[in-house]
C-alpha cells in the first residue's frame, strides 16, 4: 500500500498528442498493458534514458530514432523489459516499430518503443503485434488516466500530474504519468516516464529543460538503489499553444518552474509507492562543501539498509544515520564535533555525540508518523541538496523474492 493516498488528477488535454491503451495478454489476461502515444507532426521531442551498460533494447532503439527522425509515435509494452535479450530483442523491438509505422504510414525511425517487466525473457511478439491495432483505435486526448495504468507493472497506484499556466498572456498545459516502485535510483530519469506539453519550445532547449528538470526530480529519488535497464523519460513539446523561445527568459523560467514542479510530483509518487513502503522520507543535507558533496551523503544515508529498516520498524537509531554520514564517499576530513543531525524538529545529534536535549520518547514520536525529514548539517560549507527515499518493510523482500512467480 502506497504511503499517502494520491489519486489521479483530471488530466488536462494536450493539443497535438492522443493517447491509447490496450490487452495484450503481455503482461496478464485481460490487463492493459500496451499504450501507444501519436504526437502531431509539429511536434518536438527530447529524451534521456539509463546509463546501465545493459540498456534494454528498446533503450538502444528509441535512443538513435530519436536522433534520426523527428518522432510520431511512442509505443509501450508492460510485462516484459526486452532486456538481456540479445541480438532477438533488438530486432524485436524494431520489429515492434516497423510493425507500427507500417499501422500509421510513418517512417519506421519516426517511432519510439518502451518496454519494462521481467528482464531476460523474449518478447511474445504475436502478441503485442495482434494489440497495436487495437491501441490504435483507442487513441483519445483524453486517453492519460487509463495510459497511467497500462504502464505499471509492480506498482499498486498509476501515477500522474498535470498543470496548467500561463506564458505571455496565452494558457499552456502540462501533463505526464510515470511508473516506477522498485529497482529505482534513477541515473538519468525514472523507471518510466511521458510528459507533454502544448508549448511550442525547439528541441534543444526541450533538451535542456527536460535534463535540468530530471537533475531535479527523478534523479534525487531512490527506492532501493538499483538503476533499471529500462529508464527513460521522453518530453513531448506539441507546438500548439505559446511559444517557449530561448531568448524569453521569462518564457523559459516560467515553464522550467511549472515542469520542475510537475516532474517532483510524479518522482514523489514513486517513492510513496515504493514497493513495500510505509514511510516517505526527505533527507536534506545541508552545509557540505559542494552540492555533489551533499548529494553523495543523502544517497549514502538512503541507501543504508540499517537506516532504512530502522526507519520501519520506527526505531530513531540514530547511530546507523551517523555511520552512514561517517563512510559517505569522498567526504574527506570530516570533522565531526561540527556535525548535527535533526529527526523532524528534534535534535539529534551534536558536537559528535547524542545532544544533550534529545530523549528517546521525542524520537519514536517522529518516526511514528508517515511522512519524515532527516536534516542533516555538515558542518563545511554552504551547499545544500535533498533526496526521497522510503523504508524498507518486509515486503519489499516478498515482492522481490516472489517477482517471477
């Protein structure tokens, strides 16, 4: 059960993209599990994808089309990764773009296969063939809320956000869905994510915008800290409303806040959904030296299996975060008199000890709650940056153990 209760939004339409869900049979009878995205030819795309050296090979697909063709039309299997599959995946998933550009007269380069699920096993290529048409005829404006399930696999809630502004007098809409609940630390994006807009914004300031905003979001989430061979985040721009030029730096501020704010959102439901999880928790380090300073001990501390089951069971063991904090890579001549540490409001830790204020009643209150902020200040500088994490529960371990079964 997720942490929180979030539920979708009344996503607000995209001119220039419709969205289709179907059953293929890929994932489980009778479950959606094919989506198919068609962006108008005004369209403009940017992406960022996985750095694990064994990307999956919709990954390696989708990563030169884009390169080659303006897309049209993004096609989503759930159920299967395509991953570990070899030269067979690879022709797979150009198959599953041929098969498509040849359903919607495009150029075959002009489509951008996704797939995530179970790695190492071949796709049922019958099947999802047989399901395009019907994602096809499904196509809607207002197909987001059943595209937002269509994606998941072990998730338990489809995740999604939408927003709308204005840029120059004229309204721009934002909306995006994301899937993603374990085998995240995302290092570029999220498990998997589709965001689009009715702005009108260049490809290489899409570019920009679309890496600036994941630095911000996806890419300071972590579950477990396992990055996926499937991640990938595509940002869709359909040219249909305001324009969004370079040279506007109010333009561009304006829609970098609204897409920032949007990307954390859906980041956020995937660490409330985390696979397993029973707490949310913010952890900011403040004080280091740099920002990749502070970024290395937040991940250090969120990753820790010590801190994490501690944090389930509610227990304010103090002395695991600090153990963290002290083996943090790269955090050389660390003094740690200057070191305080904050659970919520409570003072934890100071002048290299447990402070003087702190009781134990005071410390199982805050981990009692659901949501939690892990303040921690270094004592060496000025930057700052924060991480969300979960706990770790004992269902973390049987939804892992039992994945393939």
């Amino acid at each position: 059960m997720a942490v929180g209760q979030f539920e979708l939004p009344e996503f607000n339409k995209i001119a220039g993209l419709r969205v289709g869900t179907a059953s293929a049979g890929i994932k489980k009878p009778g479950q959606q599990d094919l989506v198919i995205f068609e962006l108008a030819d005004t369209s403009t795309t940017a992406g960022v994808f996985t750095l694990n050296a064994f990307c999956a090979a919709p990954v390696q697909v989708a990563r030169e089309n884009i390169k080659e063709v303006k897309p049209r039309y993004l096609v989503i299997n759930t159920g299967n990764a395509n991953a570990g599959t070899g030269s067979k995946g690879l022709a797979d998933a150009k198959q599953t773009c041929a098969s498509l550009a040849e359903l919607t007269q495009v150029n075959p380069q002009a489509v951008l296969p996704f797939s995530t699920g179970v790695i190492g096993e071949p796709l049922p290529m019958d099947r999802l063939l047989a399901g395009l048409p019907n994602a096809l005829d499904a196509l809607d404006e207002s197909g987001w809320a059943a595209a937002a399930s269509g994606i998941l696999t072990t998730d338990t809630q489809p995740k999604g956000a939408t927003t709308i502004f204005t840029i120059n007098g004229e309204k721009v809409a934002i909306s995006g869905i994301a899937k993603g609940s374990g085998m995240i630390k995302p290092n570029m994006a999220t498990m998997l994510g589709f965001i689009a807009t009715d702005a009108s914004i260049a490809q290489p300031l899409l570019k920009q915008l679309l890496k600036e905003a994941s630095e911000l979001s996806f890419n300071r989430i972590t579950v477990d800290g396992d990055t996926s061979t499937n991640d990938a985040c595509m940002l869709i721009a359909t040219g249909k409303s305001a324009e969004v030029a370079v040279e506007d730096t109010a333009a561009v501020a304006a829609f970098r806040e609204a897409l920032v704010s949007l990307m954390q959102e859906l980041a956020w439901s995937i660490v409330r959904d985390g696979e397993g999880a029973t707490k949310f928790v913010t952890i900011q380090v403040e004080e280091a030296l740099t920002r990749s300073e502070a970024l290395e001990a937040a991940f250090t501390v969120a990753h820790s299996p010590l801190v994490k089951t501690a944090l389930y069971a509610s227990d304010a063991n103090w002395g695991r975060i600090l153990a963290a904090i002290g083996r943090t890579p790269g955090l050389e001549n660390l003094q740690v008199e200057g070191v305080t540490i904050f659970l919520g409001d409570v003072l934890l830790v100071e002048e290299g000890g447990r402070a003087a204020s702190y009781t134990e009643e005071a410390g199982a209150a805050v981990m009692q709650q659901e949501e939690i902020t892990l303040r921690i200040k270094l004592g060496r500088g000025q930057a700052e940056e924060t991480v969300w994490t979960c706990d770790f529960s004992h269902d973390y371990v049987s939804i892992n153990a039992d994945y393939r079964s």
